[in-house]
C-alpha cells in the first residue's frame, strides 16, 4: 500500500477515528499517517509503527483493532506489560472479529503473560487460542500450556498437554524443527510424569504404573523438574510468533478498506 492516499482513502481512514471532526489539512495529513503506521506495521516494522499509532490514538482515541495492533506492537518491542493492558482492554469488544484474528490476539496476550511468568493468567488465553487457531497451529499451544503447567508443578496438567501436543506435532514430524521438539516434549512429559507419580499415595501407583513401564527407564532420573526447566533455557520459544501472520489480517482487514 503506498503512503499517498487518495482523498476518497483519506475520507475512509479518518471513519476510524472515534471523533468526528471535519475533515482538514492536519486530519489529511493524520490519515496518511495512519497509512504509514500500517505499512511499517505490515513491514515487521512494529517500534515505528508503535511511535505513529501512539500519537494518533492520544489524538483521536483509536478504534478497538488499532489499540489491538499497539497491543502487537508493544509485544514486538518486548513490552509485555503494555502489550497484555492493551489487548485486554479491548478482548470483549474483539468477539465480532474473524476467528484467526481474534487467535492473533489471544495468542499474543496469553505469551506476554507467559514471558512475565503470570503462567496463571496465561492459560485460559492460550486455551481461547484453541478454539479459534487453525489445527496445526494447537501443538505450540498445547506446549505453551504443558509449559505453564510445570512452571506451575501442575504435573498432571502437565502432562496431558504435552500428550495433546505431541499428538498434533507427530503428524508433521517429518519436519526437522519438529523432530526436536517431539524429542523435547517426550522428556519434560516423562519428568512431569515422574513428579505426579511421586507425589501419589501408594496405593495408586500400581494402578498407573502401566502407563510407565514402556517408558525410558531415563524417567527415574528426571524426577528433580528443574533439571528439565534448566535445560529449557536455552530451547525455549522467544517471542517470535503471532500464529499464522499478522500481516495477512492486514491485508485481509484493512487493506480492502483501504482501497475501497
């Protein structure tokens, strides 16, 4: 989408804005701004799209998907303090989006929470995410939740998130990123396991020990969970990820109205 806007463009964009000013030189200018923040925001250019989107919305008080993108901004530049404030702000107003988009925002808030380590709050953002995600897209939730769960020393839970997470990641584990990672999870599923049975009663572990006999015997090594939290460190997901892509709502959302 180029920067300069045609005055039929400009008309639309300003409808975006909450207020209703008449439309003049400064708000011509504003629009085509707006423009550009989109653009950079498109561009994986999200710090400036954020110092644009800033200023606009002090100005005009946004609508709900523009401070939803100052939420992915903000993400982005590694703020998950106001990344989190601003798309909870507007998470009851976004259920009339389309389904990916709103996974965009649920995934997105349940991870600032995760890298604050508000494992809590994360889960039921993540499980949002589930419900509206593409299918392939569920194993990194379901491992972003086994993970929150053992932050937690929630073994169980844990446990079967992995389980559903390595059910969907062995349908694509022809993949090299993804042998890793059913590798990974077959490790920390064996540990959470190993904590969960420790702190049964005694008399319950013969009725679980079945599901563990096949199991490496490397299990009984795994009890103490922060030798796998440790070994995560440097395996874990950074913050590179809105699911699908971000850029394709653009397009698909605001770029139609752009042009129309």
């Amino acid at each position: 989408m180029a920067v300069r806007i045609t005055g039929k463009i400009i008309t639309t964009l300003l409808l975006f804005l909450t207020t209703s000013i008449p439309l003049s030189a400064q708000k011509s200018k504003d629009a085509e701004e707006l423009g550009k923040a989109l653009e950079y925001f498109t561009s994986a250019k999200y710090h400036e799209a954020l110092l644009i989107f800033q200023r606009l919305d002090k100005e005009y008080k946004l609508n709900e998907r523009f401070k939803a993108y100052i939420g992915l901004c903000y993400y982005h530049d590694w703020d998950y303090v106001a990344a989190a404030e601003y798309l909870e702000s507007v998470m009851p107003k976004i259920e009339v989006f389309a389904p990916h988009e709103r996974s965009i925002y649920y995934y997105t808030t349940a991870e600032s929470k995760f890298n604050l380590k508000r494992y809590k709050e994360a889960i039921p953002y993540y499980e949002k995410t589930l419900t509206v995600c593409y299918e392939r897209e569920k194993g990194d939730i379901y491992y972003r939740l086994g993970l929150c769960n053992m932050f937690l020393q929630s073994w169980k839970p844990a446990y079967d998130q992995y389980m559903n997470a390595e059910k969907i990641y062995s349908q694509y584990k022809q993949e090299e990123d993804v042998q890793g990672r059913l590798a990974q999870i077959k490790r920390m599923a064996a540990a959470c396991w190993a904590n969960y049975e420790a702190i049964l009663p005694k008399d319950s572990l013969s009725k679980t020990s079945d599901k563990t006999t096949n199991k490496d015997n490397k299990t009984t090594q795994l009890k103490n969970i922060s030798t796998i939290i440790n070994s995560l460190i440097s395996t874990m997901l950074l913050p590179t990820t809105t699911l699908d892509s971000v850029k394709d709502i653009i397009k698909k959302e605001e770029k139609i109205k752009l042009e129309k």
